[in-house]
C-alpha cells in the first residue's frame, strides 16, 4: 500500500502540472514573471523577444510530451504492480509458480489489452480528427471553385456555380451562412436596379431631347428595356437562397434585395421572411404559398403577381403596388399597408385581421370571403369594388369612400366602425341603423 499511495501522489501532481500549465492564467502568470524579471534584471530586447518566443513555441509540446511519460509510467506500474495492488491478498508469493502465476499472467494481460483499448481509442481520435481536416479542405476547394464559376462570362458556368454551392449545402449544412452571403452579393451583382415609373418618363423626355439634337448616325444612347423576368443564373440563386431548409440553417436574417428588378421572378413555396425588397419591383412575380413574415415591401411593385395562399403576417407593404394581383387564401394579419394600391385585386378568401390599411386603395377589386375583423380602413377608397360575405366586424371605415362600391350590406355597415365622415352607397345612406351608427359608433377595439 506504501508503493500504492506513493504511486497516485505522483500521478496526480503530474497531472496537477499539466493541467496547470494548460492554463491561461498560467500563462498570464509566467508573462507577468517575466515582466518582472526584466523590471529587476533588465535585459536586452532581443532576449526578451526569445524568451517570449521560447514560451509561446515549447510550452504545448512540453505539455504533450509530460503528459505521454506520464500515462507511460502510470501503464508500466499497473503492469508491473497491478496484480498486487488489485489482488494481493489472493497471491501466494511462495507459490507463484503454481496456480498463483496463472492469475498475475491474466491480470497483467486483461491490463495490456486494455492499454491496447486506450491506444486505439486515441488514434481513432486522431483519425477523426484529420478526416475532419481533410473534409473541410475539401469543403474550402469546392467552395473556391464554386467561386469561380459565379465570376464566368458564361451564362451555363454561372449556372454550374449555383448548383455547385447547393451541393456544398447539402454536404457541409455548416457552410449555409456563408452560402446566403455568397448568393445574396452575386443576386445584388447580376439583378438590373428597379425604375420608377417617374423615374422611366424622366429618363424618356431626356432621351428624346438628346435624339432630336443627336447627328444623324450618332448612337441614341437609350437604356436597355427590363428584362420580362430573372436571367436563369439570378433565379436559380434566388432558388437556393430562399430554400425554407437553408433558412432555417442560417438564422432570421434576411437578404437586402432592395431596389432590385426582379420582375416574372419565380418564388414559389419559397421563405422570404425578414428580406428587404423595399422598392423591388416584383410585378407578374409567382409567389404562391411563400412566406413572407415580416418582410419589408414598401413602395415595392406587385402589380400582377400570384400572392395566393401566401404568408405575410406582419410585413410592411406601404405604398406597394398590388394592382392586379391574385390574393386568394392570403394572410395579411397585422400587416403595414398604409397607401397601398389594391386596384382590380381579385381577394378571394384573405384574411386583413388588425391590418393597417390607411388610405388604400380598392378600386374595381373583388372582395370574396374576406375577413376585415378591426381592420383600420381609413380614408380607404372602395370606387367599383364587389363585396361578397366579407366580415366587417368592428372594422375602422372612417372617412373611407364606398359610394360606388357594390354587395355591401346594412348588417356588414352596422357591425362596422363608419363617421359621418364615411361615404357609403345610395341605398345604405338613408338607412336609420346606419344613421344611427353613424351618430354613436363604438370605440375600435384594437386601434391601428
């Protein structure tokens, strides 16, 4: 038991050390040491470099190689000492060449296969280790050559690109970050900038002002049209980058897709939640069953596109364009819509639950089955639009004008918030429960 007790004393100062040199604070402790040397014993800089150098560059392998002798030396005593540390009271020293030797033979050699065990267990460690090394190489190279597909001059390469970095996020699902970063900037490089209809006719008085003063057989200078829809390279990126399995991946962030021409863009079943297309124009744009949660379309253009069935809980779609769109099955709850222009939507089914919808516009839309519940309709305009049991309960229609609006009935216009202010169809005007709501309408439950 003496040999024993010296035995684990020794160890576990070895180990003490070892782990107490893995340290950061002895680290700090022997910096600040050396500091203190040379405050009392001032050496010259060049032996205070290699001193600081000597430290930074031995101190693991020492560590290493302490730690090795160690585990040695402690699996050479339980070789050597194991059989009487562990079995002693059953040895017969006078004997050991009998029946005794049989059990030293097999202790010592149930504790060499488990030294064995141990070994093989460190180098697969290391196996692993280098095979995770070697993958993320692997993964670096791909990745570079990706890379270098997206900068071609060839519209397939760059589609080769695009495939190759969907690959590296199938295989390597670490790299999705980096991915999104990568695609958003080459979308941002290759997508046309948006122009406003304002921005057009400027651009066109300019243009022909030049032509009539130009030579004959000078060039006309005039800015190429829009394209229709994306080039294949830009919605095959715009494909990746909005995977609902890559957004997930790579957090809430969203990508800054701003002032963008992305017109006849393809986004279907695609998560867009949390993008800026602030100013985009997206017109005839699919976007059936996409997800677009609090993301930021103001004064973006949707004028003809397919929003069925899509998610946009609590996006902003301040003077947005929505003119012509399909909006059938939509969630617009809690959306920001302030000035938006909805004129000939179909809206089949949306639900506009405590939306913001300020001063819209709802000209010749079809309203079918659409839930307004304490929706803010203020100011809104109703010009030509067809209603058709839509719930109006406790929705906000101050100042909003309905006079030529058709399919509104008394019992919706009596559920509703209306003023004096609100201008409602001929047949309605006279009504005395209208009057009479008119004279003492209820305070909004959920003012927006």
């Amino acid at each position: 038991m003496p040999i024993w007790g010296t035995f684990c004393l020794i160890l576990a100062s070895i180990v003490t050390f070892v782990v107490h040199l893995q340290t950061k604070d002895d680290l700090r402790w022997r910096y600040n040491r050396v500091r203190y040397w040379r405050a009392t014993y001032p050496p010259t800089e060049k032996i205070r470099r290699r001193i600081v150098r000597s430290l930074k560059t031995y101190c693991k392998p020492a560590m290493a190689l302490t730690l090795f002798l160690a585990l040695a030396f402690a699996a050479f005593l339980l070789v050597l000492r194991g059989p009487w540390w562990f079995d002693g009271e059953y040895i017969d020293r006078g004997e050991l060449r009998s029946g005794s030797a049989a059990l030293v033979t097999g202790l010592r050699t149930a504790l060499i296969q488990l030294i064995a065990a141990a070994g093989a267990g460190i180098a697969l460690l290391y196996t692993a280790r280098n095979y995770r090394l070697t993958r993320r190489g692997q993964v670096t190279d791909r990745f570079t050559k990706a890379l270098e597909r997206l900068g071609s001059d060839e519209m397939y390469i760059r589609i080769g690109g695009v495939i190759a970095l969907e690959q590296i996020l199938q295989d390597a699902p670490e790299q999705s970050l980096h991915t999104a970063q990568v695609l958003g900037a080459f979308i941002r490089r290759r997508a046309p900038k948006a122009r406003s209809i304002n921005v057009e006719l400027t651009t066109r008085v300019v243009n022909a002002r030049k032509t009539a003063m130009r030579r004959p057989g000078a060039s006309t200078g005039r800015e190429q049209p829009l394209p229709l829809t994306p080039d294949e390279d830009v919605q095959a990126a715009l494909t990746v980058l909005t995977r609902p399995d890559l957004r997930r991946r790579i957090g809430p962030a969203g990508a800054d897709f701003s002032n963008l021409h992305l017109a006849g863009a393809t986004f279907y079943e695609s998560d867009l939640s949390y993008f800026n297309l602030s100013g985009a124009t997206l017109s005839e744009a699919r976007l059936r069953s996409a997800i677009l949660v609090e993301t930021n379309l103001d004064d973006a253009d949707l004028s003809n596109s397919d929003i069925s069935h899509a998610n946009c809980t609590n996006a902003r779609m301040n003077k947005a364009n929505l003119s012509g769109s399909w909006v059938a099955r939509a969630n617009f709850t809690k959306a920001f819509m302030h000035h938006a222009n909805l004129t000939e939507c179909y809206i089949l089914g949306g639900v506009f639950k405590n939306t913001r919808l300020q001063d819209s516009i709802f000209n010749a839309a079809t309203i079918d089955e659409v839930d307004f519940t304490d929706t803010n309709l203020r100011g809104a305009s109703f010009n030509g639009a067809r209603f058709s049991d839509s719930v109006l309960d406790y929705a906000i229609l101050e100042d909003a004008d309905l006079t030529e609006s058709h399919g509104i009935t008394v019992e919706q216009a009596v559920k509703s918030i209306i003023s004096e202010g609100t201008r409602l169809p001929i047949e309605l005007q006279t009504d005395v429960a209208i009057r009479e709501r008119q004279k003492n309408s209820p305070e909004p439950r959920w003012d927006v």
